[in-house]
C-alpha cells in the first residue's frame, strides 16, 4: 500500500454503507472509520486533510486519520 497525505476538496456522500468524498474527475475516497455522515453533513462540499492510503490491488483509496470541514 502507498500513504501520502492528502488535502483535497470534494462532496460528503454514503455509498454502501461507508463515508465518502466524492471529488469531481478526481475520484471517490472512503474516509476510514466512518460509517456514514450525519444528515446535516451529506451532500455538503467538505474539505478532508488525512493520510491517503492506496489499496494496490483494487485502486481504492481510503483517508486515514481525517481531519474534515465543512465548507
């Protein structure tokens, strides 16, 4: 797995079952621990800063240890 910290900007969403930021032609990053946002948080535009971890069997990337606002 490759980690790097990300700082990256994009929508809240829960999509099967699991947390969210969707990044428009960037691509869809699970944020780690997290079931799903509160109501008052989905579909809002947030910012994530975390530990960007890249599962390099299956592409998919997690945000470990985020740090999430509300923009």
């Amino acid at each position: 797995m490759t980690r790097k910290v990300i700082n990256i900007t994009g929508n809240a969403r829960n999509v099967e079952g699991k947390a969210v930021l969707e990044a428009e032609k960037i691509g869809t990053y699970f944020i780690a621990d997290m079931q799903q946002w509160d109501k008052e948080w989905e579909n809002q535009l947030i910012k994530v800063i975390g530990d960007l971890e890249v599962n390099e069997k299956n592409k998919s990337m997690h945000i470990k240890h985020p740090v999430v606002q509300r923009l």
